[in-house]
C-alpha cells in the first residue's frame, strides 16, 4: 500500500502531460525555409490545439496544417467565401487592397480563380508561406480544409534569441 502511495503522483503527471500535450498544446519544430523571415528552419514553437475552440480561424493567423506526409507550418492569407488576388505584389481581397503584417514580401501575380473557384469554399481557407519564393502552399496544394488545421502557432521558445510572439 506505501508503495501505490508513492507511484500516484507520478502515474498522475504522466498522465496529465499525455493530456496536455495531446489535447491542450504540444510542441512543434519549423522544418524548412518557407516561413522565413518570420520563422526560421529548426525553430521551436508551442501549437495552441485549443486556440480555435474558442476564436474563429483570422487572416493572417500562423496554423499547423496537416498533410498526408508531415506538417506545415503556414499563414492564413484568405478566409471562406473569399476571392484573393496577388497583383503587383499586393493583397486584395474581394477587390479590396489589404495591408500585410509582414513588409517585404514579393508574391507573384495569382488569384484564387487559379484553382478552379472564384471564392475559397465553404471551411477551407487559403495559406501560404511568409518566403513566397520558396514555399510549399496553396498555390501547390489548393485550399486547406478547416478539419486539416492543429491550431495556431506564434510563441517560438527556441532558439532562446528568437524567443517571443510572432505576428
């Protein structure tokens, strides 16, 4: 009886952290170039799981998208029911110019006609990389179903220098 005294403390934190990391927040490494400047290649971050159980999916928002191979890391560019436009390197949306909240980045003329809809669909969304050049997004894979999407993620822990909230 001592002994199951002793080992239910630690049978209850291991319990508790399979809890949180499954269902509440989990960590998670940038893999690749696509992101940059904002993320950059190894970064550690925290994916929020819960985020979106409370708060609507919003533009610009970073996401973890699920694909069959691994996971993206990705930002929310166009929300559902949307037409989105790249022209002369400016976002519009339904016509309308939209500042981005990363200065610098140089986006090829495209809009979402482009994958055989006018308007992002009904729970899908549409998400590209910040490194527009070199990024593995919805100009390649079409839009994201909202069912795809972990959570939001914008608190890197590592490397310690780059550690803090990303917008």
């Amino acid at each position: 009886m001592k002994i199951m005294k002793q080992i239910i403390p630690y049978v209850l934190v291991i319990i508790g952290v399979f809890f949180l990391k499954t269902f509440i927040v989990t960590p998670i490494r940038v893999n690749g170039v696509s992101m940059y400047p904002t993320l950059h290649d190894n970064d550690i971050m925290i994916l929020n799981k819960m985020h979106y159980w409370f708060s609507p999916i919003e533009r610009f928002d970073i996401i973890v998208v699920k694909t069959d191979q691994n996971y993206l890391i990705k930002r929310v560019i166009g929300l559902p029911g949307e037409r989105i436009e790249y022209k002369n390197n400016i976002l519009y949306v339904n016509g309308k110019k939209i500042e981005e909240p990363v200065e610098g980045l140089e986006t090829k003329d495209f809009d979402s006609n482009t994958f055989g809809k006018g308007k992002i669909p009904k729970n899908s969304y549409l998400v590209l990389g910040d490194n527009r050049n070199n990024s593995f997004d919805s100009r390649v894979i079409g839009f994201i179903e909202k069912k795809y999407i972990l959570g939001k993620t914008n608190l890197t822990l590592f490397p310690f220098n780059r550690l803090g909230i990303k917008k």
